[in-house]
C-alpha cells in the first residue's frame, strides 16, 4: 500500500508518496485542475490511499480523486495542526506529515458528508448569507431615517403598505435619502424573492422531502430548523450519542480539567456554527409549543439564568430530533406514548 499526502491550495497541490515502511517514494508538485489531477493520477502506484486536510477546495478535489484510490481520508485542521506541529513548516513538509499521520493511522479524520448532501447544505447557506444581506439592509433603512430625524413606526416599518405610504406622505423624508431608500428596499423585496425560491426547492428536493416532514412534527421545528438538521447533518449514524450530537451543535461548554480542578469554559467555539444558531433559535420558540420543553425550561429558568434555560431547551431538541431520525417514525409526545402503551 502506497500512502499519499496532499497539501492544498488554491493553484497547486503539494504531495507526497510514501510507502508502508516510510520511504519517500514520490513527492512534488500538482496544478489544482482536474485535466493535471487526471493526468497525476495515471502516474501514482497501486494500491494507494490519499489524505488531505479539509480547505475549501477539499470537497471537489475529493469528489475527484475518490474513483482512484482505495480510501481517500480529509483530516481534521485544528487536530492535525496539533499531531504535526515542528518548527519549520512548508507546502513540502507538510504533505510529508499527512503522509506520515496516514501511513501510521494517527490521522485525525473528519466527516465528509456525500457529495448530494454538500450539494444542497451550499444552496442552504448561501440563503443565510441572503438572510444576512437582508436584515443589513433593514438596518440600513431604518438608519437613514434615523439619521435625518424621520420619525416612524419600527414595527411596521418594513411592511409593504407602510413603506410606501411613508415614502409618499411624509414630508419629513429628506430628497437626498429617497433614492437609497428606494433601492434598499428593492433590494429586500429582490432577497424575499430569492430566500423563498431557495428554501421551497430544498423542501421539494425528494431526497429531503420525507426526512424533513418527519423532523417537522418535533414541537418548535419548523422548515428552516429541519432543513438545516437534515444537512448539516446529514449522517446522523456517525453519532453513537445524544452527547457527542450535541458537542457537534455546540451546544455544550469546554472543559479544562487537572488533578481535582475541574474548571467549566463558555461554549466551545468547536462547533457548526450554523446548526448552533438555529437550534438556539427554535428553542426560544419550542417551549410554547410543548408542554415538555415548557417545564424543562421553567426548571433551569428557576436557577436565575434565562440563557442556560433556552440552552437546555436546545439540547432536549437535539435528542427529539436524533430520535425521530434514528427511529424513522413521526415525533410522538412522552403523554402520548404512555397513554398509547397503557392503552
């Protein structure tokens, strides 16, 4: 078996090839084009596998690359960083350490979700950065009203009606702002327009349909929280506990301990990002619609501190909607299923 480790970017890739016992039996440069990766490939010695470390160029180059080697791994940045950490550091060295961290099973892998799954978790977030966009410029507006002492009503200010009879009956909008008003509101109407094309072709999407509508009869989940489980996600197989579901979301503290000291950190900023925020989210909302969620807020509630309540509401819902996946069954309220099994 032939090792090979990559180290990517944007123009080139770095490799290097080793075998079983360590030997360098190959190593150089590569363009990051699939016309020079074909051509690279056809070169290389069999068996073999391929390690790289997860860029933004990973996904493609995986894609790529998977037809033409027993395994291709993608490693973990930070803990890589950590195994091959040396004084001296090049494209060259690099490659040779994730052929090395390979070659003696200590590489740190990472999931790499299936090429269908990475396909359309893109097409979910670029609608957050149109939902970001947006609320920049709802900002944006209400600033330059702000700015030249308009007086309105927040509340109602981004509705339809009452922009445009604000526009055209209140003399107190200075001409200078008009325009920009105009155009940051053409600009938000053009993202609604755009948040909802993207959201109804993701929920239409057959390999999301039935697994979202069974996350959807969890209590507070609606179509954003379940499209985001779904791909963010994706293999909920890999996780063999409610708890190492939740330190994926973030949604617990890191911990420093030594000898007796055992000293609790905020929340561990290793996480994904995007399913921490939206199940933050819909766990300010979830306690109204369950009875469950309610009383296990009201308890940390009780303690005196609001964000480790909704923290915990948060954390029940990662184990509703681990089960509803692990169980392929519609959600079903802990009243229910004791009446239904004393029945």
């Amino acid at each position: 078996m032939y090792y090979i480790g990559l180290d990517v970017h944007k123009r080139t890739i770095s490799y290097c090839v080793k075998d079983a016992a360590g030997h360098v039996h190959r190593e150089g440069k590569v363009g990051s084009t699939r016309r020079e990766l074909d051509a690279w490939v056809k070169t290389l010695p069999q068996p073999r596998m391929i390690a790289m470390e997860a860029t933004i160029f990973t996904g493609w180059i995986y894609d790529h690359l998977l037809p033409h080697a027993e395994k291709v791994k993608v490693a973990h940045p930070l803990m890589l960083r950590a195994i091959a950490a040396a004084k001296k550091k090049n494209d060259k060295i690099d490659a040779s350490k994730i052929a090395d961290c390979l070659r003696c099973d200590f590489l740190p892998e990472c999931h790499m979700a299936s090429t269908e799954i990475r396909d359309r978790r893109r097409t979910l977030r670029y609608r957050n950065l149109v939902i970001k966009q947006m609320v920049q410029m709802k900002n944006r507006v209400s600033g330059l009203l702000m700015e030249t002492g308009v007086d309105y009503n927040k509340r109602r200010l981004h509705k339809v009606g009452y922009f445009e009879d604000l526009m055209s009956t209140n003399k107190e909008v200075n001409q200078s702002i008009r325009p920009l008003l105009k155009l940051s509101r053409e600009t938000i109407e053009r993202g609604q327009r755009l948040d909802y094309a993207l959201v109804t072709s993701l929920e239409r999407d057959p390999l999301l349909t039935e697994r979202v509508r069974r996350l959807r009869t969890v209590p507070g989940v609606g179509p954003i929280t379940a499209l985001t489980w779904a791909l963010e996600i994706g293999d909920f197989t890999r996780f063999q506990s409610i708890k190492e579901a939740i330190s994926y979301c973030g949604l617990c503290g890191d911990e420093r301990s030594s000898a007796d000291k055992v000293l609790r950190m905020p929340l561990s900023k290793q996480r994904n990002k995007y399913i921490q925020r939206t199940l933050i989210e819909a766990a300010k909302l979830a306690p109204r619609y369950s009875h469950e969620l309610a009383e296990v807020y009201e308890k940390e509630r009780n303690g005196g501190n609001a964000n480790r309540a909704t923290l915990a509401v948060a954390r029940k819902l990662v184990a509703y909607l681990l089960a509803v996946d692990r169980r392929k069954q519609d959600f079903v309220p802990a009243e229910e299923f004791r009446a239904a099994a004393v029945a």
